[in-house]
C-alpha cells in the first residue's frame, strides 16, 4: 500500500544500510581467510596449551563476572522495588544508568585510582591484611570492574521485570496478607526468574567481548582473554596467522554461546534507555526495610566508588598544564570529530533499517518477510563480531597495503557506528514505526511525502529517539580503545588511545586527568541529548 | 487534477475488484449514486474499511477497476485521488495544533495563501472550532478533534467523502450532532458520502442508500427504505435482528 516509489526508496536505503554493513563485515572475514590460506601452518601452530589456557581464562572471568553481577543485582534490584520510597531513588537510578555511557577505561582508571597499589584504598587494606596491597591487577581487577559495569545493568532489568507485574498483583499480595518470604517466593522470585536466562547471558556475552577491562586490569598472560591476545599477536608479535586463530576461535566461542543463549530464549541488546516507574506503597517491616536499606547503600557505594575515585584522581592531576598540551587538544578534536561522524552514520543505518523493515512489514510477501526479518533482528551480530574482531580482519587485509594507519579515521568511524546501530535502532525502531502506524494513511491521504513529511511529521516524532540513539552512538564511540588500539598511530590519536599510551609509560596523574576529561565529554553529552530530547517531546 | 475535484456530484464504481486480504476473498461490484450518502454496514470483519481502503487508494487491488466520476482511479495514489477519508481514529497529527492539522488539507507543506488561511478559518468556524486553533488534539475531546477532521474535508474539498466509523467511540448525544454536521455539510457541498456504521438508527437518520457487505461481498445494495421492514434483505435482518423494530419506528 502506500505509494510505490517512497516505499522503493525506503527499501532501496535499508538494502544498501545492509550492504554497507556486510562490506565491513565481509572485508573483515576477507582479510582473516586470505592470511588464514596464506599461513595455514602458522594459523594451526597457534593452537597450544597457552592458546587453550586463554580460552579458559575467557570463559571463566565472563562466568564468574555473571555470577558477581547478577546474583547481588536480584537483591538489589528487589530492595529498589519494595521501597519506591526510598530517598534518592532516581538518583541511584540515575547513577546506575551512568556505567552504560561511561567509557570501559574510564571506569578501569577509576578501579585502579581506588584499589590500584597506589590506590586510594591501599593503606587500608594493607593494614586490614598486614601485608603490603599488591594492587588489584588481574583476574581481581577484571572481576571488579565487569560487576562496576553490569550489577547496575542488571539491577536495572530486574527492576524493568518487576515493574511489568500488574499492579492488582501486588494489592492482592498485600490483601492475602503475603509477608516478605512469601511475596518473592510466589511473586517476585517467578518474574524475575523468567528473566534471569537473558540478563545473565546477556552480562556472560558482555564479558566475553571486554576487552578495554581486560587489557587494562589483566595482568600478563596469566590474565588474558582471547580479544586481548588477537589485539598483542597484532600490535606485538607481529603474528598475523595467530591473531587469524584467535579470531576464528573468538567468534566461535561467541556464536555457541549466542547459539546456547537464543535457545534460552536471552534477548542479547540491551536497551539504551530503561524506564524504570515506581510502583504503590507496598507495607514493609522495619527489619526488612533495614536490610533493604544496607543492600542498596553497599551496591550504591560499588557503583559511585570508582566514579568518585575517576573525579578525585582526575582533579589531583595538573588539569591546567594537561589542557595547555597540543596533543590533548589534538586526540580532544579527533575524539569529538570522530564521533560525531560515527553517531550520524550510526543514526542513519538505524533509521534506514527501521525504516525499510516497516515498509516491507506492510507487503506480504516472502522475500519481503525475510528482509524485514534481517533488518528486524539482525541486530545480535554485533556481539558476535566485535570491534577488535572486525578491527583484526581489517587490519590483516590492510596490512600489505600500507594505508593501515591512515585507515584509521575510516575504521574508528565505520565499526563504532555498526557497534551502535541494533542500540540506535533500539531507539529509533518503536517510535518510528508507532508514528507510522499513526500517520501512514493520513500522510498518504494529504500528499505528505519526502521533504515535507519529514518535516512537518516525522521529525518531530522521532527527534527524541534520534537524539538517545546519537548520543549513545557518540559516546561509545568517544570512549572506543578496541580499535584504536590496533589502528592508532602517533598522527591518529583519540583521548583513550592517548590514555593509554600515558597509562603505558607511568605518567598515571596523566592518565587519570584524561580520563576526568573523557568521562566528562561522554556525561555530558548523554546529558544533553536527554535534555534535548525531553524538551521537544511536550 | 484540480479541475476535476472542483467539479461536485460525482458517483463512485467498484467495477469487479478483486482482492485478498490475508486468507479472505473479496470482490466488490458496486455503485454508489453521486451527491448522496450511502450507508455501509456489515459484521466486523466483513471487508467494509477495506472497502474504503480501495477506493481511496491505500490498498491495491488485484484486478479490477475503480471509477470516480468517469476516471480510473485505480493506479492513482492516494493524494491524487478526488477523495477525503475520514478515519476511526488517527486523524489528526498529535504535535500539530488544530489549524495546522486543517491546514495540511490545504498545503501538504503548509504553506498557506491568504486565502488558504481563510478557508481554515471558514472550515474551523463550521465545525464550532473557532477559539481552539491553537489547542493540540490531546486538548481537545473525542468530538471535537472529528471535528478537525470534518474541518480539513472541508477545506481540501474533494467531492468523494470516506467515513470509517468515524463517531463509533462517541456517546449519544456528541453522536447526534456530529450527525447533523454532517449532513449539513454533505448538503451544502453536494459530497458523495460513504458511511461505515455499525448503528442502524444512525444510517437510518442520514443515508439515502445502504450497501451490506458480508464475507467481502457485497450481500444487498439499494435504496436505505428497502433494507428497514419486513422485505428487507435475510442477510441484513439476520445482522440487526430484533433491532429491526426499532429503526422501523425512527424512520
């Protein structure tokens, strides 16, 4: 239905989003079986008890991360619950919301500033233990800082769980007189237990594909995970066929596991934004409202620790001589520029997509159903092919051509954008198509198309959404080092790229002003595009 | 284009369309008479918006031909079409004020003339809109924002005039004079109107012919005085049953 040609060009942008996307992806795979048909004897020697070694560390740090973080995340997540009261709820809310837009360096700095062995933290617990604070460097590390990122994510999608329940439930639970064991037990536990398969794949998934936490905290080859090792066979051994290996063997690893995860039924994107709306008064004793409180207060104080350690170092540093630096000025700039290329590729792949899908969803045909259900959930892959996988076949394509440090601009651009589209389209998809459920046929009806539609009509219905999807675009690719990592260069440097070559010679003030300055950038821009969003949305 | 939406009294011809919506069949050979109102009812499900849907162009039929006045329409978009829909719901854009959503009937990119500007101004005062220009439809209530929507029928003035149970979710009372409205406007323009209802009383009050659809075919056409009373269609009689008393003493 609907005219011919707006729908045609609407499929016709959707299909080349598609093909934009299956070229950077296809390129990647390109460059790992070319080396891999080159070297095939390199990529089979790489298989070796250090190899199989990896690949457990990576399993076992993302399933211990899992535990850690979704366990505490079921108590937390049903105190928040239990007291809509509680005083600054949408502060603690809002505070656990902040790890999603907080770039994974920041966040390390942060740990390391509170429990590094010139940490914060390390007196005390030097005197706690009696022996000198080694510093939390390895699997430690890596754990605190994977439960720092996703115990708040989790919390915030038990808490979503819980807020689905029909409010007459819980009058109902309240007027068979349930006490507190009796309500989890038979209300709570059920809805957040259906959950549970997908949040905690989803935090396993998450982990499995860390690498900026890893390369970080790890500790040397006692504490390396498979994207870690691709990132030093590329960057320090020189071993392409190796890095070929691990590769092939990470996206194995996470196609099983998306595999294992899909037959759980574990929805694998995580939503930019949550709405988290409090529920009615719920009568609660005072022991329980006491260990209530102690649960939330102990989550509260993990979260806001490293954030108040990443502010505290970040003043200590010589803030005023960083910002007279040409070179912070200069990764500052190409930071910014960067994103904001990244963001707007990134918005307009989602909204072609989105876009295309609904178009195809009106026809009913066969072709047309698989197309939308390509663009629809297509969106899984990104975990399965992250940036260093995707950055590491490049890189091996390239590597013969010379252009792999001027490819670097491209690459930061186009993978940060393809990494933030299934999130931007998470934005865009729902309002886009309830405005075009709304609106088709009158637009249809009154000759509303191209420029005017678009215009008069869907701007403003999709100005919010554009603006959470392009700031969350922006601010993961403002705190990229997966990579940059591969790709950087001493004339492409980006603020974490130059982070972490500050973090590699010692110059740690350094590092912890950059990251002060890097989260502040990525903060405020959420910030602003919430704020924008939410004053055109009246 | 223009010359052919000024001319009034245009009638309306299904000429063996066929079309398929999900597993159901549907084919409709009809004509509705120009300058009158036509009633349509028929069970949920039937085919009667899909009816509408064809003739004002959202939905393509497999063979067939549609005719307004003498032209076929059938290849024609939506827009180009001599044709004003009225919907359930979803008239209106919800960020638009009531004299922009009116407008767009004139400019679908809002640039109005002075005499644009009147004619909205003329549609607004008609429909008992005038003071509310710049209210936005969640401002206004259930009767009025079809109101808004009457008001942009008649600015775009478009000699065919769809209504998909338009009032279905207003009370009686906001009903009756939407009703009224209503024909006062056919009246004065000369619209051919077709007219989904699901109440008798209301095609009785308004409409000078009826067309029952049933299982995407059109069960009985005719004159609206033929289908009340003990001749009547089996079909229909079976579809309003024992309300069949009652619209026999309204009319």
């Amino acid at each position: 239905m609907i005219s011919r040609s707006t729908m045609n060009s609407r499929v016709l942008a959707g299909i080349l989003s598609m093909m934009a996307i299956a070229a950077l992806i296809g390129g990647a795979f390109a460059g790992l079986i070319a080396e891999g048909i080159r070297d095939l004897s390199g990529v089979f020697g790489a298989f070796d008890a250090y190899l199989a070694r990896i690949i457990w560390f990576t399993l076992w740090q993302a399933l211990l991360s899992a535990v850690l973080s979704v366990i505490p995340a079921i108590f937390v997540a049903r105190a928040l619950s239990r007291h809509p009261g509680f005083p600054g709820r949408a502060f603690i809310l809002g505070l656990f919301a902040l790890p999603l837009a907080l770039p994974a360096i920041v966040a390390a700095l942060g740990i390391l500033a509170l429990l590094g062995r010139a940490g914060y933290l390390a007196a005390p617990l030097s005197g706690i233990s009696g022996v000198a604070w080694p510093g939390i460097y390895g699997l430690g590390g890596i754990l605190v800082a994977h439960v720092f990122f996703n115990l708040p994510l989790a919390t915030r999608l038990f808490l979503e769980a819980l807020d689905t329940l029909p409010t007459d439930q819980w009058r109902l639970a309240s007027q068979l007189g349930m006490g507190p064991v009796a309500t989890f037990r038979l209300i709570e536990w059920p809805t957040m237990r259906a959950a549970l398969p997908g949040i905690a794949g989803l935090v396993f998934m998450l982990c499995i594909t860390s690498f900026t936490i890893v390369l970080t905290l790890g500790g040397g080859p006692a504490a390396t995970t498979l994207e870690v090792a691709i990132y030093q066979a590329l960057r320090f051994d020189f071993d392409p066929a190796r890095a070929v290996t691990f590769t092939l063997l990470q996206i194995v690893l996470t196609v099983i596991v998306m595999l294992a995860l899909g037959r759980l039924g574990a929805d694998v994107a995580p939503d930019a934004n949550l709405s988290v709306a409090s529920r009615k008064s719920v009568r609660i004793g005072p022991m329980e409202t006491v260990l209530n409180t102690a649960i939330v207060l102990t989550a509260l104080v993990f979260v806001a620790g490293p954030i108040m350690a990443t502010v505290v170092a970040g003043l200590g540093a010589d803030l005023v001589r960083l910002a007279g630096e040409a070179a912070v000025w200069q990764a500052t700039m190409t930071s910014i520029f960067l994103a904001v290329l990244s963001a707007c590729l990134s918005v307009g792949l989602a909204w072609s997509l989105a876009s295309a899908r609904r178009a195809l969803a009106d026809r009913r045909s066969k072709a047309a159903r698989f197309l939308e259900s390509v663009a629809g959930t297509g969106a899984g892959f990104v975990l399965v092919v992250p940036p260093i996988v995707l950055g590491a076949g490049w890189f091996v394509l390239l590597r013969h051509s010379g252009l792999v440090f001027a490819a670097a601009p491209v690459m930061v651009v186009a993978v940060n954008a393809v990494m933030a589209m299934p999130f931007a389209i998470r934005a865009i998809r729902p309002a886009h198509d309830a405005a075009a459920e709304r609106n088709e046929k009158l637009c249809a009806q009154l000759g509303l198309s191209g420029w005017n539609r678009w215009k008069l009509i869907d701007w403003p219905a999709l100005r919010r959404p554009f603006a959470t999807g392009f700031a969350f675009a922006m601010a993961l690719s403002l705190g990229d080092l997966g990579v940059i990592a591969l790709f950087g260069s001493d004339s492409v440097q980006t603020l974490p790229y130059l982070l972490l070559g500050r973090l590699g010679s010692y110059r740690t003030d350094d590092a912890a002003g950059l990251a002060l300055l890097l989260g502040l950038l990525c903060l405020t821009l959420v910030f602003i595009a919430d704020r924008f969003g939410r004053e055109h949305a009246r | 284009m223009i010359d052919r939406n000024a001319v009034a009294e245009v009638g309306v011809q299904l000429d063996d369309i066929r079309f398929r919506y999900d597993d159901m069949e549907m084919r409709f050979d009809v004509a509705f008479r120009p300058a009158t109102i036509t009633a349509i009812m028929g069970p949920s499900g039937s085919g009667k918006s899909t009816l509408l849907n064809l003739i004002a162009g959202f939905e393509t039929p497999l063979s067939g031909r549609i005719l307004i006045g003498d032209v076929d329409v059938t290849s024609e978009a939506p827009a180009e079409r001599p044709v004003s829909m009225v919907f359930q719901e979803n008239n209106h854009f919800a960020h638009l004020d009531v004299e922009k959503n009116v407008g767009l009937g004139r400019s679908a990119s809002l640039r109005l003339a002075e005499v644009d500007r009147a004619a909205v101004a003329d549609a607004l005062r008609r429909t008992g809109l005038e003071g509310k220009e710049k209210r936005l439809p969640r401002e206004l209530s259930g009767g009025e924002r079809q109101r808004v929507a009457l008001a942009r029928v008649l600015v775009r003035d478009r000699p065919v005039l769809l209504l998909d149970e338009p009032f279905g979710s207003l009370g009686p009372a906001l009903r009756d004079e939407m009703l009224e409205l209503l024909v006062s406007v056919q009246a004065e323009r000369r619209m051919t109107v077709l007219f989904i209802t699901h109440q008798p009383e209301d095609a009785a009050r308004v409409a000078a012919d009826m067309v029952f659809i049933e299982e995407g075919k059109v069960a009985a056409a005719g004159p609206l005085k033929d289908f009340f009373g003990e001749a009547g269609p089996a079909a229909f009689r079976r579809y309003i049953g024992n309300r069949l008393e009652f619209a026999r003493k309204r009319t």
